[in-house]
C-alpha cells in the first residue's frame, strides 16, 4: 500500500456572473428527440480512479438536468477493452477475464456515485464488433484506407506515435513519463489529410464545436500546422478486433473505441445480426456533445469527425475538454501513480458530498487538485450550513409551535411579508441563470447561482426572526416568513437535484413530499415560487445533511 497523498489546490469558487470565456452550449434538437450526451470510454488497464470518475459525475448531472426539462438524453459510458496496453496489464491472467473484472468496478462505482447512465458499451461486445467492422468497411469503399510502412517514436500509454518536439528530453512521453519505443510497422492507414480543408472549414465555421475556447484555439492549431495520415490497425497486437479485409493485423484503438458511442446506441433487445449503424443512428446520433479529457483531444476533435466524414455520418454538436485532477501540476493517471481512490472518497463522506465537491469547486474546463480540508469546508458551507441548516431551523419552528403544519403558502407568504417581495423575482433570475450555465457545463456557476438562494433565505430568516414573533403572538407572520424560507429552500433542492440527487430528495422529504414527488420533479413547472402551500404537516426530520469531519486523507492507489 503506497503511503498517504495530500492533494493540495485552491480552485476558485464562483458565485453567479459572467464567466470569462464562457462555454457556448450546442444546439439542443427537436423536443422530441433523442440525443447522445458521452463521456469518455475508459481504459480498463487498471481499476477507476477519480479522474475517470469526474467527467461521469459531470455527464449524469446534465443528463438528470436534460431529463428534468423533458429531453431525452441518451446518456453513454463504458469500457475501452482492447489494445496493448491491457493485453501487458493482464500479464498472465485470461485477457478478456481481466476485462470483465476491471469493467465491473467501473460499473460499481457508478452505482455508488449515483450515476445514472442509459447505455455502458464495452468494446469487447459481439454487438460492437459488427459496427466497427461496418464503419471500417465505408471508410475503406470510400478510398481512404491504405497499407503502408512507418517508423517513429511510440508511447504505449498514449497508444500513439509521437513527434520529437512534443517530447521531453530523452524520447519521454511529458504525459505518462515513460520512454517511448522506436518501432517500425507495415500497417493500415486513415488519410487523414484528405480531409484538411474540410476540418478547417469545420472549426472556422463552427466555432463552437471545440468548447472550452482554448481547446478550440489548440485544435485549430494543430489543423493549420498540417495534417498527418494516422495508423488505424496493429500487426503485432492480438488483442482487438481483426481487420476485415487482412485477419492478420488488428484494428487500432481510434476505429475500435470511438465507434462505441455509435454502437452503444443500438436497442439492447437487439443481437448482432440485427446490428446497423443505420438503426443505431436513429437512436441518438449525432451526439449532442462528447464529454473527454484534454488529453485525447486530438483524436476527438481531429480524428474523429474526419472518419465520420469518411464514413458519411453526421458529426457531433460539440467536444468539451475537461480539465485534469492534477497532483504536483502532473495529471492524475493510473500510469503515474498518482492517483485518488474514489471508493474510500465515497465511503469516508458519501456520494454526494464528492459530486458536489467537484463540479462545484473546480471549473469544468481547467485543472483542479483535492484537499481534505478545502473538500470539507466547502460542503459543510453549501449543503451542511447554507442549505441543510435552513430545513432544519424552519421545520423544528412549526413542529415546536403550529404541531408541524405550515399556516400560510408561500405564494401569501410574500404578500404579507414586506421583506420577501422580491423572492419571486429572484428565484427565477437565478434558475434562469442555473440552467443556462448546466447547458454550458459551467456547474460552479450553476450551483453558486442556487446557493445565492439559500443565502438569501438565511438572511430573511434572521432578519424576520420567526422564533421571536411566535413568543410575541405574532403566528402568522411567523408563518409566513417560514413558508418564504422554505419555499426558497424547497427550489434550491429541485435546482440542486441534477448534482446531489440524494440530498435533494431529503430535503424533499423534510417537507412531506414523497420519494414518487421528488422522482416526478420538472425543471419548469417546480423551480416556480408558489408550489408550497398552506396546511402541509412537517414532522421533525434528521440532519438532511450532517456537518462532515475532516478525516485521513484518502490515499493514492493504482
């Protein structure tokens, strides 16, 4: 067991407001149709760790969001099961056993973030095979696939050939920190330069289609510096799908893994005689936007709309490159060693106490490290004192002095209460300004604009002093300005559901709404001022978010 790691970084915590460099969110399709949002398929060389975790937390908000609003997102994940890479992680063992043990811990810690994910693909499926070999077969029909020898510098952890300049001194991969082989292959290639001015057009004209911006300004970058044709097969690699018209290579990792967002979309009642791409793209496709790391940004924002091109498919909406979890400004990996252990991050402070950490604390598009200490303080801030303490301060009142039952509805409530006017008002500003942000995947914004909520339902409250006008005889107005303050904290809960579902729903509970209530919530109809009303009972509730201790830090773990 390595030693104990403390990640150490301050990411900015913003309240709402303009973000500089804002994402500009794809256009959303027809109201009635399907669209796929992705994350990454991840590497099952080695278990998951927060890394792999973070861009998932932040896919299954802005599914939960898209579903709230009565969209139907697809929303995929899963495994990229073949290449060399994990042929050498497996050693010994049975490859595709070693597959199935390292994907199933993917699936349950999503299960124990709370993920809720509509389609997990595997790319060692039968179903999967059946599309790749397809979508190679049109690239190959449409002249743009070709055998040919090559020499260069190749870093297994990339699984891909580098240039010298983007190496360190003595071949070393900057990434993965290891030496990268001299290699020398006849293989299979994508001409990836036919597509040159297309892709340039592409990024010039749809400036949107690599967010953040900066990503865009590398992608175009790399386009105008000049395209190369890449490898799309591996003749010494046994592990991975054979190329249909040469058995004796294997098909490489880009036209293996990438088909995955297609091929996950197929109905799962279907078998692979019945698989197209055709059907699958009926389903979802094109993606309303693929969710990845900045490291395999190239092959997302490059690679991958060219072979579509090819391929005489649609592209996606947009690629958003998400920063790393870094530890020493190095990117968390299982290669490094670095990395944080999100199973005993859950266990020590529960599920959504981590989502809320991590879209909330650190922008989505730039890097970010964890401390115990800021991890803590920020939590206990928003969900423990801000929120949690506002539930259970307003329903201990009406327990203590009406037996539980709310004498007044929020809609009277700032009728008769002069300092709540304006709550209506500024609910739905700061929804507004939540949902635009979810839609551009800016969750410190999202989740600050809440919170302003909260902060001015803790201000009315102190400012009202319900406990005091209940000694003075004055119940009503106590009653009133509870139901403000509740009401307040009521819509802070439905805006809140897309990131800490479970708290959510507790507090849903405190106010005598049931689990079926909560499950039913919309984004439109219940961010609303006027829902709660008169006469509803509360009875006393626990913590819906006990204060969290500092504990151990969570140890690194490969």
């Amino acid at each position: 067991r390595r030693p104990a790691v403390r990640f150490s970084f301050h990411p900015r915590i913003r309240a709402s407001g303009h973000t500089h460099h804002e994402a500009i969110p794809p256009p959303m399709p027809p109201k009635s149709t399907p669209f796929a949002i992705t994350t990454p398929l991840y590497y099952v060389n080695a278990k998951p760790h927060m890394g792999s975790a973070y861009p998932t937390i932040a896919v299954d908000a802005l599914a939960r969001y898209f579903r709230m609003r009565g969209r139907d997102p697809r929303f995929v994940t899963g495994c990229d099961e073949h290449g060399e890479k994990i042929a050498k992680a497996a050693g010994e063992r049975d490859v595709k056993e070693f597959c199935d043990e390292v994907s199933s811990e993917f699936k349950a810690l999503w299960e124990k973030l709370d993920i809720k994910y509509d389609r997990f693909v595997r790319t060692t499926d039968a179903r999967h095979e059946v599309f790749v070999k397809e979508f190679m077969e049109r690239v190959w029909d449409n002249g743009d696939i070709y055998k040919s020898s090559y020499e260069g510098l190749y870093c297994t952890g990339c699984e891909e050939y580098k240039d010298v300049k983007d190496l360190d001194d003595n071949s070393v991969c900057p990434a993965h920190r290891t030496v990268c082989d001299n290699r020398k292959e006849e293989n299979y290639f994508f001409a990836l330069t036919k597509y040159q001015a297309r892709l340039e057009e592409l990024l010039e004209t749809n400036p949107n289609f690599v967010m953040p911006e900066e990503r865009r300004n590398e992608v175009l970058g790399w386009v105008k510096e000049g395209l190369r044709d890449f490898s799309v097969s591996r003749a010494n690699n046994p592990w991975g799908i054979p190329v249909p018209r040469d058995p004796s290579q294997t098909i490489y990792v880009w036209f293996d893994a990438l088909l995955g967002y297609v091929s996950a979309l197929a109905e799962m009642s279907v078998g692979p005689q019945q698989m197209s791409i055709a059907a699958a793209t009926t389903q979802g496709w094109p993606a309303h936007i693929h969710v990845i790391g900045k490291d395999i940004l190239r092959f997302h924002a490059v690679y991958w709309p060219a072979m579509l091109m090819s391929a005489g498919l649609p592209l996606p909406s947009q690629v958003y490159g998400h920063g790393f979890l870094t530890k020493d400004g190095m990117k968390m990996g299982k290669s490094l060693g670095n990395t944080l252990e999100p199973n005993e991050l859950v266990d020590t402070y529960g599920a959504d106490a981590v989502r809320y950490y991590f879209l909330r604390a650190i922008e989505f598009g730039r890097d970010g490290d964890f401390s115990s200490e800021r991890f803590v303080n920020i939590v206990n801030a928003d969900l423990a004192n801000t929120v949690g303490n506002l539930v259970n301060r307003c329903v201990g009142l009406l327990v203590k002095n009406c037996a539980g039952e709310l004498m007044e509805s929020s809609a009277a409530g700032v009728e008769q209460c002069e300092a709540a006017r304006e709550f209506p008002a500024l609910v739905e500003k700061k929804c507004e300004i939540a949902a635009r942000a979810f839609e551009r995947l800016d969750y410190p914004e999202a989740c600050g604009a809440l919170m302003s909520i909260g902060h001015a339902a803790n201000a009315f409250v102190d400012q009202t002093a319900p406990w005091s006008a209940f000694k003075q005889g004055r119940s009503e107005d106590a009653a009133a300005a509870i139901a403000v303050a509740l009401e307040s904290v009521r819509i802070v809960a439905v805006g809140l559901a897309p990131v800490v579902p479970s708290v959510s729903k507790k507090i849903y509970n405190a106010l005598a709404y049931s689990d079926e209530e909560w499950s039913a919530l919309s984004w439109d109809e219940h961010t609303k001022w006027g829902i709660l009303e008169k006469g509803r009972v509360f009875t006393k509730c626990p913590p819906v978010f006990p204060k969290l201790e500092i504990k151990e830090p969570v140890t690194a773990n490969v």
